[in-house]
C-alpha cells in the first residue's frame, strides 16, 4: 500500500532537482543511438552500469530486446544499476535470484513492468508528481503510469526527489535521450504484484489489523469470489475500510446483516464500487486534466472514462453498476470519488487495481 504526503518544500526540492536533465554519458551523443544501443555501450563501458540489466535482457522473451531495438517505438525505460541487481540477488537469496533468470515468462514480466510506453520526461513525472502539493490528511495520491505488463508504476516525491515503485530515480541520470524513447536510471529493480485483487482483499481482511472484513463478506454473499480472483478479470476497486462501512450503517440505521442479507440493495452496492478495467490515479488525473498530464494521456478514451460532468469541474466514471462515479480534486489536492475520500492509491494487483476510500458509495436507488 503505497501512500505519501507532499508538502510544498518537498515539491520545489524535486523542480529544482529535475530542472537540468542530465545524462550518464555527457561527452557521447545518445539522441542517435536506440534504447537497446545505449544499454550496451554503458553495460560495456570501463566503469559498467548496466551489465546484469542487458544479461537479463538477453535471457527473456527475444520481443523484449526487440522492443528496446526497434527505432519505430517510443518507450520510457527505468534501467536498474547493477548494483540495482546485486542488492535484488541478496535480499532474494541467490537460489531464487538465479531461479528468475533461468524463468524467461517472470523475467520478461519484470523487464516490461519497467518500461513505459511514449516518452515521459522528468517534467512531465514533476508536473503530474507536484499536482497533489498541500495535503491535507496522511495520505495522498501517488502518479500512475501502466507499464507494458500492463501493471502501473507509482511515483511519489521523496526529501531528495522522486521515486518510482520505492526505487529512487537517480538525479544524475534522467532523461538520456535515446532515437526511440528515454531512459532513467534507478537504483532498485521494480517487481510487479503477484497478488490478485481477490487475495489482496482476504490477506488485508484477515490480517492483524484487518481493513475489509465487510467488503469480503459483501464479495462472498454476492458469489462475486471467484470473479476477484480471476487472474484474467480487469477490474478496479474502489475499496471501503471496515470503518467506512461501521459508520455507514449507522448513518443508515441498519447493520451489517441486513444489507449482507438483501441482495438486490448489497449488489447494487458493491457494483457501484467496481469499474471494468484497471484505472489508476493517473488515468483519472489525466482524464480531469490533460493539459497537465499531456505526455502521457490516452491516444483513446477508454471505456471507463465517461468524460466531464456539465459543471466540467469532475470526471465521470462508468461503473459495473451502470451508474457513474464522478472524481473530483479539491484546491488541496485532495483526491474524491463522489463524496469518498480515496486514502491509498494504486495498489496494484495482478487482475486491476484498488483504491482505498474512506466512506461507502451509495447509487442512486429508485
């Protein structure tokens, strides 16, 4: 669960850090050279950065040294050090370290959870990272971004800059400039979820300090289980806290069993949670406001998004339930779904994402 707040200071430290983008190899000219071209010469260098990187590369699915390769493609490549890589071997232990080598399917995943498509350059991670300046609770919006294994990265700002799934981007080492993208070097290597929605659910409800006990016997009363733990399902959550739902059936004067035991009122409720397809904060960011997320703003207006309302003050979200969601952000930077505060961001399952929210949802009813 991934969770951060900004403050102003924190937001001029990362302009300020980002404002001179500045390449690992100054004296070479790489605006020539292709992704794939670039790796090789640092991985070859007389002070190597990359050679477990491009080892990794030459042992997964060929398409990924294609993809990097290929000069018609823009992509955003995260390029771990390998000290990146020495670090992974021995908090994972070697055995399981040489285990994920020799496995070419989860090697592959790995090397396309750190790729993003087009070109996002530092300015555009600082614009969309300094949108949630000034919050005003403990937790906030990370910025999102899917990846070409389909599962996002999160950045979020840190006292010395910006990280991305908890690795750091190296200050020194944004923005090399590559024929067909850019590349970023950080100094962790970025693993992807290995837990569907569904698992995250009960492993959250059954934990010591259990958050979605409710939620799960809500998704077990409907027999949607099965569903949420579909690998191949594609969903987003908008998941309300045990706490969210206690202060809900007061203000309503039922409990717990009643709805759990009205079908009809409990479906309409969960659904209205629930949208089809992974939606992240960026997507919404990008969707409620694509001047500043133009970089990486969707070529096609997915079918979740149901565009602005009429005010053209919140975005319009597609439910399961077939009514919207409209998601807001105050002048602080507060992130809302209808009157919800959304408290944890983008955590990233296997089958979609889910966002914690502070209250429950209620559609219109008739």
């Amino acid at each position: 669960m991934r969770k951060f707040l900004m403050t102003a200071a924190a937001a001029a430290l990362v302009v300020t850090a980002f404002a001179a983008p500045i390449t690992a190899q100054d004296a070479v000219d790489t605006s020539t050279m292709t992704i794939a071209e670039i790796a090789t010469a640092l991985s070859t260098a007389d002070v190597p950065e990359f050679s477990v990187l491009m080892t990794a590369v030459g042992l997964a699915d060929p398409a990924v040294a294609a993809a990097l390769s290929d000069p018609e493609l823009q992509l955003t490549v995260f390029a771990p050090t390998d000290a990146a890589f020495n670090a992974l071997a021995e908090a994972l232990g070697e055995e399981t370290f040489a285990a994920i080598l020799a496995d070419q399917t989860a090697l592959s995943n790995i090397l396309a959870y750190h790729v993003i498509p087009g070109r996002l350059d530092s300015a555009s991670i600082v614009g969309a990272v300094t949108a949630v300046v000034g919050m005003e609770m403990g937790a906030g919006l990370t910025y999102s971004v899917e990846t070409l294994l389909g599962e996002s990265v999160d950045f979020r700002a840190t006292e010395t800059g910006v990280s991305i799934d908890g690795a750091n981007i190296v200050l020194e080492s944004v923005d090399i400039p590559a024929s067909n993208g850019l590349i970023h070097v950080i100094d962790a290597v970025l693993l992807p979820a290995q837990q569907s929605v569904g698992e995250l659910v009960v492993a959250s409800a059954s934990a010591e300090t259990p958050q979605f006990t409710v939620l799960l016997a809500a998704v077990e009363a409907l027999g949607l289980t099965e569903t949420v733990l579909d690998p191949e399902s594609d969903l987003t959550v908008f998941a309300p806290t045990d706490a969210a739902f206690a202060a809900a059936f007061e203000a309503l004067g039922v409990t717990a069993e009643d709805v759990l035991a009205d079908t009809e009122l409990l479906a309409a409720i969960v659904t209205y949670h629930i949208v089809p397809g992974s939606v992240t904060s960026g997507d919404l960011i990008a969707a409620l406001v694509p001047d500043m997320m133009s970089g990486v703003a969707d070529a096609e207006t997915p079918e979740w998004n149901g565009g602005l309302n009429e005010e053209g003050t919140g975005l319009l979200v597609n439910t399961a339930n077939g009514a919207q969601l409209t998601f807001t952000l105050n002048e602080a930077g507060v992130p809302f779904i209808d009157a919800a505060t959304i408290v944890a961001n983008d955590i990233d399952a296997t089958n979609g994402v889910i966002h914690v929210i502070d209250s429950v949802l209620l559609p219109p009813l008739e």
